[in-house]
C-alpha cells in the first residue's frame, strides 16, 4: 500500500459539485489501495473576498487577526470534503494546519515551515481514515499562534506531509492539465510539458509560472518529493516534476523549458546615489530590513561629472509601499536625491537547461522581443533563464511572440484552462 499526498486548488473545490467531484476522486484513490492525504485550499475566491473584507474594516489589518481570518476559508473546504467523502461510504478526518503539525516561524502573512510532526495524521492513516488537512496554515512554534503561509501556501503544505509522511508522490490538482510552455491563457498553443526538472521548474516559478510557487518546488527538490501536477476536471496524465523521468517516461531534454510572465512585480529606481563602495550595501540592507524580497538588480553607469549612479530593482507590488517608506527614512544616511516607483511593468523570461551549450538562444530571444516591437528595460540571466523587464501592455504579446519564435507551439489542440484561473 503506498501512502499518496492530493492536494486541490480552489477552482477544484469552488462549489458544492465540484467538491463531491473531488472526493470521488479520492475515494478512487483509497480503493486503489492508497493510504490518502488531502491538502485542500479555500473555496474559489474565498481568501481575495476575505482580503477584500479585512480592508474594508481596517486599512492596515494587524498581522495575527489578518491570519485567523483568511485561515478560515480552508477549514471550511476541508470539512465540506470530509462530509462529501463520508457520503460516499469512507471514512475521513479533517485536521487544520496546526492539528496536522504544521509548525512555523512566527512571521504572519508569509510564515515559512521549519518542521512537521504528522502524528495525528499517521494515526488516522492506521485507522484507515482518509486525513483532510487546510493547507496554507500552520501554528508558530514560539506563541502557538495561527500563521499562514502566504502566495502558494497550500501547495507547500502539500509536499511538506509528503516529505515528512514519506509519500510516494505529491499530486498536485488544479485546472489545467499540468505544467505548459506558456501561461494557456495566454497562449493559446501552449504545450503540455510530459516531464520537467526540478531546476527548470524553480526557474519558471520564479518567473512568474503560477501553476506551481517557488517554495513549493524549492521544497520538494530538497526532499526528492516527486510531483505530478494535474487537472481535476479531467481523468489526464499530467506534468512530472522530479529529478529525473518517472516510470517508463521517454523524455527529449528540449533546449527551452517554457516562457513565463510576471505581471505582480513593481520597479523603484534609487536616483542619484554616490558611487562609492558601500552604498549599494546600504541600500539593500534597507530593504532587507523591512523584510521585502527583490529580483532583478540593474546599476547605471556613473556620470562622470557628477559621480552620481542610479540603481533599479523590481520587487513585488505589495511591497512596493513598505520598500518606499524605508528608504525615505534612510534617505539621509544613504544620500541619494530621489525614489521612483513603476507598477506598470511585466517580466517575461525564457527558461531551459540547454540554453547554455546553445549558442543562438539570447541573440533569438531578444530579436523576437525587436520584431515585436517590445522595449526592454532591464536584463536578467542566469544559467539556463533569461530575464527582461518590459512595459505591462506589451507583455501577451512579448510572451506569444516568443513562445513562436522558439518552436514551442502545439500542433494540437489549444490548451485548456478548466476553472479559468490556471490554479
């Protein structure tokens, strides 16, 4: 008997029939011989409409309260499918993310996990229960408060039981067939990729790719967690995400992985800093102080009459504010004239491991961006992913223009996005 990990998106649990159609499919599993673990996220568009309800009450929710709200929306997911799964002659058991021993630091809105202790999880496995857990949350292990995980939270939920249950395979549900070239809702032609590297995966997610986040990856290479991320509205093979080929998968190592965008992300500009070591040290020590993350870092070339250099980096928008207000404070002790915040830009890279034994591939990226009339701002790269920053109107069209000029179109059928969302 293998012991398997679901986890379902919101767009698979967003009413009443699409739950029962969840908790088929896992009874299915169950009598397939599986010992069963489910990962379930809120209700459709139940976290945004309790984020839009908290700012309606409050401008600046505090931290602790914000998170017992939103965690809210998973319980009640979980103990929907339980009583589903009941109805179909199977036993279940519901837990929250702190019942499941999900421990976490104590950071609210985006706590990070630092350890699982599963045990009353296992015991209802022993007891042949399937075990339902809310994802996105956990317990900080110094207050025992409620945390939530942040963007992406339930899908690390997921493969950390996985890790720490010893599971044969995170299954990701959601509502496209797995893992594409292209965002399918943007690109119509889109290829379904059969299997991917944890690598290339981790560059994609962190360019933007929404169908798996980056910590969930980055979670799962650590623990060697095989993921198979597929649809839950159709019975489809989908996309492997491991070290290497699942099974008896034949896989070409293609030169390009896929094209990912990011539309979330802002750009500030730090105009007029003295360039003199230290200086960029400053500014980034800053930043890392109010604990926001950034991505891609461009410094100007100092004028020579003046000594002065500009410095731009792009971080996410939500934190664009908070990024602002730190600097302004330090604004004498750095010493630079002025800020400039954009959040009408978009980031499209271009991600394969073989990009760096094939000469060609920067030279074709950014002359399909030029034949597509898109202006470049900012540049990127690392082994195997290219990077630009370009203006947010452009991007559908910088994404498709590239995903063409690269050979990535399907021949076959467009790509389908069952719930809309691509979650």
């Amino acid at each position: 008997m293998g012991l398997v990990v679901q986890k379902y998106g919101g767009s698979s649990v967003a009413d009443a029939e699409g739950i029962k159609r969840v908790a088929k499919r896992i009874v299915d599993a169950k009598k397939n011989g599986n010992q069963v673990v489910v990962v379930v996220s809120a209700m459709g568009d139940t976290t945004d409409e309790l984020i839009d309800l908290a700012e309606q009450v409050s401008p600046i929710p505090a931290g602790r309260e914000f998170d017992m709200l939103l965690t809210a929306g998973e319980r009640i997911s979980m103990a929907l499918l339980a009583m589903a799964i009941k109805n179909l002659g199977h036993e279940a058991q519901s837990f929250t993310g702190s019942q499941a021993g999900v421990i976490t630091d104590s950071v609210h809105n985006k706590a990070r996990i630092i350890d699982v202790t599963p045990g009353r999880i296992r015991t209802a496995l022993d007891e042949g229960n399937i075990a339902i857990v809310a994802g996105f949350q956990g317990v900080s292990h110094d207050k025992k408060d409620i945390t939530t995980l942040g963007r992406g939270g339930s899908d690390t939920t997921a493969v950390a039981l996985a890790a720490a249950l010893d599971a044969e395979v995170c299954e990701i549900y959601t509502d496209v067939d797995g893992v594409f070239t292209a965002d399918p809702r943007v690109v119509k032609k889109a290829r379904k990729i059969d299997w991917i590297s944890f690598e290339d995966m981790l560059e994609l997610a962190a360019s933007g790719s929404k169908v798996l986040l980056h910590r969930c990856v980055e979670y799962a290479r650590r623990y060697n967690i095989p993921i198979h991320v597929r649809s839950s509205f159709s019975g489809l093979r989908g996309t492997w995400v491991s070290n290497e080929p699942q099974g008896d998968q034949k896989v070409e190592h293609a030169i390009i992985s896929g094209v990912a965008h990011d539309v979330s992300e802002a750009k500030v500009t730090v105009v007029g800093v003295p360039d003199k070591p230290g200086e960029a040290a400053a500014i980034f020590r800053t930043i890392a102080n109010a604990e926001v993350n950034i991505d891609m870092v461009v410094q100007n070339v100092s004028a020579a009459s003046t000594g002065l250099t500009d410095i731009s980096f792009t971080l996410p928008k939500a934190e664009g504010r908070k990024a602002i207000d730190a600097l302004e404070r330090n604004r004498g002790v750095i010493g630079f004239d002025s800020l400039r915040y954009d959040d009408q830009i978009a980031k499209i890279s271009l991600v394969g491991a073989g990009m760096k034994t094939n000469p060609g591939v920067t030279a074709g990226f950014f002359e399909a961006l030029s034949d597509a009339g898109v202006n470049i701002e900012l540049i990127s790269t690392s082994e195997i992913r290219i990077s630009v920053v370009t203006r947010a109107d452009d991007v559908n069209e910088a994404v498709r223009a590239v995903h063409t000029a690269f050979g990535l179109d399907s021949d076959s059928d467009e790509a389908v996005v069952y719930g809309g969302t691509g979650r």
